[in-house]
C-alpha cells in the first residue's frame, strides 16, 4: 500500500515537472492566456494562442456553418499547430482588433490587416503573408469611373468605408480633410455595401478580395479597374512580444514549403 502511494507520487511528480517544463518551453503566456486556458475549449493541456479577427472579411476570415474560416484562420492554425498551441479564434469588430493585442486580451491579430506607419506605434508585424489592393466599389451605373473621379478638384461623393481601416484613413485625409467629400464610416464593410445599395454612399472603398465577394453577392455592383493603393497584410503582436519571432518563423517556414500558397489557393481562384 506505502508502495503504491509512493509510485503514485512519484508520477505525481514527473507529471508536474513535465508541465512545468512544458510551460517555460512555451511563450511568455499571460495572465490572460491562463485564464483562456482554463476554460479552453478542448482540455488538450496545450497552451491556447489567441487569435483576434473580424470575420466579415472574406475570403480572409468569415463565417461558415457558425464558424470562422478563411485565409487568415487557416494560416493561423498551421503557425499554432507548428509552435505546439491550441488556436482560439476571438472575432470582434475590426477596430477592437489593435486594442484587444496592446491590453494582451489577444496574442496576435490576423485580419487582412496592412502594415502601416501609424499602426507601427502601438503593434509589432511578422512579415507579410499577402498583398491587399485597395478598390472602389460602384452601383453598375455609377458615374464614378476612376479614383481620379473621386480626388478631383470639385469633386464631392459620399464615400463609404469600414471604420478604421486603410480605406478610411486614406479617404478620410484625401477626400474627406481635402474637402472632396465626405466619408460615412461603418463597422462593417457590408454594411457599407448596403449603404451603397440603399444610395446612402457613392461608393465603398475596400480591400480588393472582400470587394470581390461582396459584388458577387449583391446584384447592380461592380469594381472599378483603377487601383487606389496597394498594401502588405501582415500579422499583428504586442510590442516586443516573445511571441513574434517564434510566430514570424514559422509563417516564413509555412511560405517557403508552400503552406500558404496553397490555402490562399483554396480560397481565391486564379482569374
Ligand atoms: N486591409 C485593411 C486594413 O488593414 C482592411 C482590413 C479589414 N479586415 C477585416 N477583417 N475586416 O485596414
């Protein structure tokens, strides 16, 4: 019986060296993450990374049966199962996305999301995973036909964005603060397309693939061909996160052996 109770604590004790050595082989997890841990949602014993999206945003991150998926999820999973982590997907609007990283209620942020300078202040970025073009988004007989249309002198449209995007910090200083226009600003970028639709804009500006999703969804829209700007959609981390080399690592492991492009294949068609 002593036999026993002393085999039992002795595997006791190899266990809890195990998971301790588990803990300091992993990130520097935060209280935040223990407590995510805690109420994981499959008891694997693995730590979770948390991952801050918003899932309006496809072919990058929308919902399918209840649940997230996309180019962004996909890739977000392939880094955690690289590193060893439990991905839990946190989806909120697109402007709590920064916010929920800098407080550390999030590890890292995946949402199309472009590098900027102003960003850079409050966030670090892996390298970048994709390009994003920003495009404009018209009624079929719009009279709108190029960005020249819209940055024109006299010009005065009624520009719809997704609130805190690049969409809405380039209108916002070339139109809106260069008096051609005004910019109305909404969570979502649908709800910009429905605004469009209903007439309450003349146009959306928004990344190029959404934009495709969203003009296939919805009769009477159509793309323009001219280009408003190109950007670098990168992942998001705290600054001088312990995380963002590690992480950084395995995303450039998942481009170079072909990981990414094949779920960026999945998702959007050659044309
Ligand atoms: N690329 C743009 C930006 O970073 C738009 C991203 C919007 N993403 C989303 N999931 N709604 O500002």
């Amino acid at each position: 019986m002593k036999k026993y109770l002393k085999n039992i604590l002795a595997a006791t004790m190899i266990l809890s060296m195990t998971t301790a050595l588990a803990a300091c082989g992993g990130s520097e997890a935060t209280d935040d993450k223990e407590d995510a841990n805690a109420d994981g949602a499959e008891n694997t014993g693995k730590q979770t990374l948390i991952l801050a999206t918003s899932a309006d945003f496809p072919p990058y991150e929308f919902y399918e049966g209840g649940e997230v998926v996309g180019i962004d999820a996909e890739v977000a999973k392939a880094i955690a199962d690289k590193l060893g982590y439990e991905l839990k997907i946190e989806d909120m609007i697109f402007d709590s996305i920064i916010p929920s990283i800098v407080s550390g209620k999030a590890d890292i942020g995946m949402a199309g999301m472009t590098v900027t300078e102003d960003r850079l202040e409050s966030v670090d970025f892996t390298d970048s995973y994709a390009t994003g073009i920003q495009s404009i988004i018209v009624k079929e007989d719009s009279e709108i036909t190029s960005v020249d249309d819209l940055l024109a002198e006299g010009a005065n449209h009624k520009v719809g964005v997704q609130t805190t995007t690049t969409g809405d910090a380039y209108t916002t200083d070339d139109i809106e603060k260069a008096g051609k226009g005004t910019v109305e600003r909404y969570n979502k970028g649908t709800d910009a397309v429905e605004a469009l639709k209903a007439g309450k804009v003349d146009c959306v500006v928004i990344d190029n693939e959404p934009a495709k999703s969203f003009v296939e969804a919805n009769e009477g829209l159509k793309i323009l061909d001219t280009e408003y700007t190109t950007e670098n959609y990168a992942i998001a981390l705290a600054k001088d996160s312990e995380l963002t080399e590690p992480i950084n690592k395995a995303l450039n492991e998942l481009i170079e052996d072909g990981t990414v492009k094949g779920i960026v294949d999945k998702y959007i068609k050659a044309e």
